[in-house]
C-alpha cells in the first residue's frame, strides 16, 4: 500500500501525492536535482573561473563593436589622446605657463598623464554603462554578473596598450630613458584599473536602477580631467592642500606613472600615495558590496 503525502500547489490547494511517485523518479531518472537556497551566493568566485569562457567572448566582441564599422579603425584610440596632448600642452604649457616635472618636455608630461587618465575615464564610463547595454543577456542565463564590466574593461586595456607603444615612439623622439623604476609601471597600471572598476561597478550598478547617471558620468569625467594631474604636475599644487587633493583616486595612479617613466629627480608624494591607496580600496569594497547586493535584481528592473 503506497504511502500519501500533502502538498500545496501555487493556488494554496492541498493535494495528496503517492510518496511511491517520488521513489520511482528518481531511480528512473537517475539522481535528483536538489535546488539548495544561496547555493548560487557560496559558489560566486569559484564560478568567475567556470564562466572564464564567457568572460573572453564578452571582451573579444566589445572589442570588435568598438571599431565596427568606422573608417580609420583602432586609430582612433591614438587620436583622441594625442589631439588631447597637443590642446592642454598649449593651453597649460604656453599659455599657463605651467612648469614640467623635472627635465621632462612638457608635451612627454602630458601624454604620460593622458595614457592612465584614459584608461581610468575608459574603465569607468564602459562599466557604468555595461549592465545596461546588456540587459537581454541578463536576464536569461545564471552566471556572475561582475562579469559583464569586467570584460568591458578589456576594450580599454587594448586602446591603452595601443597608446603605450605610441608613447615610446615619443619618449625615443625626445630622447628621454627611463630608468629601473620601469619595472614598477604594471603595478601603477593596475592602480588604475582597480581606481576606476571600483566606482564602475558602483555606478553600474546604481545605473540599472537610476538611469539619470547614464548623463550625469560624461560630465563628471569631463570636470575630472581637469582636477587631475593630466595637463600639468601635482607639485604645483600648494603643501598645503596635496594632501587633500590626493583624495582623487586618479591622482596616485598618474603621478607613479609619471614617476616610473619620466625618470629625472621627481619622487612620490608618499602620504598623498597611501591616501590614494586607502580610497581606492574604500570605493573598491564599497563598489563590489553594492553590485552584489543589488545583483539579483537586475534581471527584474532591465
């Protein structure tokens, strides 16, 4: 005599089930799919491992819908920072009058600052914008969604090499060596990145719900170019205030790049690096915790 079980269907109906069902089940179909609750939260970092796949085939096609279909293709990633140099070596070097760091020519001071401001505006603005421009994916298929930004950043970490080869066309030309602070440069590059993924996750994340931020981040990295060191050296800027302005987090990460290529007598200014060191880690943390607690409501707001 087969036992009976009582079940509620979605209605709230009771229903009664033969327990033999369940048996036969799964000794046909073989093991039973159990569905454990936060199963899917304990195994999230491992699984940026397993979806490693879907993280290169996101990154290969951002990379080529960026120069889809234009007519000069990847010199376009050359353009922009090299017009960028020319504009503020006049605007701050002629007119302003701004010195260079150490021996430098001003023009070389510039085009350093621009390679990791670029990379940072890059990384931020791709990011913030990801998980909107990827809502039909999101909502399909299960796979970490920290995914999505990070292979967008990919496509930025291509223009910037495209851009470092350019600058040591230019260091050759004006006859600047860099010394053995070279082999520093990845770890400044990585300074970066992180500066600028931590704020883009939470962005992008803010984003999915408020899209208002969609207009306000051109603005806000458009006023940011000109608080940074980009166009002229974060010495000039007074003892006084260094301290606080390293609070930007871009600031750490141009002055070691300018530091480990431009060579000369120019030094770190320490407590402002380890500020900026604080904050990245602060806005990084703070970026992560908010993406992963908003996650599992993207696939609902998009």
């Amino acid at each position: 005599m087969n036992k009976t079980t009582t079940c509620k269907n979605a209605n709230g109906t009771e229903v009664k089930v033969a327990a033999s069902s369940f048996s036969s089940n799964r000794s046909s179909d073989g093991p039973m799919l159990v569905l454990e609750p936060g199963r899917a939260e304990r195994n999230y970092w491992g699984d940026l491992w397993r979806y490693r796949e879907l993280f290169v085939i996101l990154a290969w096609r951002d990379v080529a819908v960026r120069y889809k279909q234009t007519v000069i293709g990847i010199a376009w990633a050359v353009l922009r920072p090299l017009t960028s140099m020319v504009i503020f070596t006049i605007v701050f070097g002629k007119l302003a009058g701004l010195p260079s760091d150490g021996t430098a020519p001003y023009a070389l001071l510039v085009f350093c600052g621009m390679l990791p401001w670029f990379l940072f505006a890059s990384i931020l603005g791709d990011a913030s914008n990801s998980m909107v421009s990827n809502a039909n994916l999101v909502g399909k298929v299960y796979f970490p969604r920290i995914i999505i930004p990070a292979a967008s950043a990919v496509v930025a970490l291509v223009d910037f090499a495209i851009n470092l080869a350019l600058l040591g066309g230019l260091m050759f030309y004006y006859g600047v060596t860099p010394g053995v602070r070279i082999f520093l440069l990845p770890l400044f590059i990585a300074l970066s990145v992180l500066a600028s993924f931590g704020p883009g996750l939470l962005i992008s994340a803010l984003n999915v719900k408020y899209r208002d931020f969609r207009y306000l981040l051109p603005f806000i990295l458009q006023f940011g170019i000109y608080v940074s060191p980009v166009g002229f050296s974060s010495a000039v800027v007074p003892d006084k205030w260094r301290l606080l302005y390293s609070i930007n987090p871009a600031v750490a990460a141009i002055d070691g790049f300018r530091w480990c290529l431009l060579g000369g007598e120019s030094t770190l200014y320490l407590p402002g690096f380890l500020l900026s060191l604080v904050v990245v880690a602060l806005i990084l943390w703070l970026g992560v915790r908010t993406f992963r607690a908003t996650e599992r409501t993207f696939a609902d707001l998009l």
